[in-house]
C-alpha cells in the first residue's frame, strides 16, 4: 500500500480514458521522479487548460479566443460547413490536408437511450450559421446507429436550405472482405461509384 498522496495521485489518474491502475501507478512512480520545477510546470499546464481554453463562439471547437484558428482564418471557405460530433474529430479532418471549410461542433450525438435530444446538442447554432451563402453541409458524425440517426436529423432540418452531405462509408483501404462486418460491406454496396 503507498502512502495516501501517492494513492490519491493514482487514483486521480486513472480518471483518465485507458488508464487502469497498472498504468496509473507507473504515471504517479513517474511524477514521483520529476525534478520539483517539472511537477510544478506540469500542474500549471493543466490549470492552464482548465481556464484558458473554452468553445469558439462560432463553431464550438477549442480555442484560447473568441473565434478558434479555423473561424478566423480568412482563407477558409465559410460556404462549406463540417459538422462532427467532437472537437477531436476536427484533427483528424485536418491531417487530411484538403478540406479548405469551417467546421461545426455538435458536442455528441442524439441517443434516446442515453436521453440526448437534439436540444442537448449544439444545432441552433448551426442552423443559425446556415444562410443563402452556406454551399454545403457535410455530415461527418460516426457511423453509428446514434451517428445515423444525428446525421438524419440534420438533413430533415437543413435539406430545404442548403446542399446536405454525408461522409462515405465503407472498406477501408486495404481492408479484407472476409474480415469486414455486415453493415460495413452494407454501406460499402450502398456507397459504390462507378469505374
């Protein structure tokens, strides 16, 4: 048994998403080891988050400012909108490298089962943003049942005033057909262009 910081201190860690108490105890071991300045520079980081970063006033991503990197930028096209469920989603967007939009930040998804309705979720303010100059909407919510139903939505909502999209699904790049679930191949069959 360690002493009670130290125990608090792993259990403080395995709050975090994948940390199970091996892991936990190797991140407090860790802290342990630090030179006093580094915990302290460690601990400011983490404050610093907590009361720097919040949601940009237009999108809904992470920001230290009003308007997140993607909103201000002038280069961006804000007659494309993105709409994805997490903030965290837009990274993965960007390594793309070739979507020149904005972004739109849900904040989750509708699950009646989880009671999340679409006015636990950030849709006014998209349905506020879209207007004569919105082009496009692009749905890029998970293929989930809950993503589905979201994606659903949207389209019932915003279909009358712009251009509604969703994100393909189907075979990953070097995936196996063999190895490929049902609903997968589903979306694949449904998703087929022409050669």
């Amino acid at each position: 048994m360690y002493p009670k910081s130290l125990q608090q201190l792993i259990e403080k860690f395995k709050m975090l998403p994948g940390v199970g108490e091996k892991t936990a105890e190797r991140y407090a071991l860790m802290i342990m080891n630090l030179e006093k300045e580094e915990v302290e520079q460690f601990s400011n980081a983490l404050m610093e988050v907590k009361t720097k970063i919040h949601k940009c006033s237009c999108c809904g991503n992470l920001t230290e400012n009003d308007l997140c990197d993607i909103c201000s930028d002038p280069q961006r096209d804000k007659g494309v909108i993105c709409v994805v469920q997490d903030a965290k989603d837009i990274l993965a967007l960007e390594r793309m490298r070739e979507y020149r939009g904005v972004y739109h930040v849900l904040g989750g998804v509708i699950s009646t089962n989880k009671g999340i309705l679409p006015s636990d979720l950030n849709i006014k303010t998209l349905t506020d943003r879209v207007n004569e100059n919105t082009k496009e909407v692009i749905v890029a919510t998970n293929p989930t049942l809950e993503g589905e139903t979201t994606a659903l939505y949207l389209a019932k909502i915003l279909g009358e005033k712009t251009n509604v999209t969703r994100l393909a699904h189907g075979l990953p790049m070097g995936g196996h057909l063999d190895y490929t679930d049902e609903l997968t191949l589903s979306k694949a069959m449904e998703n087929r262009h022409k050669i």
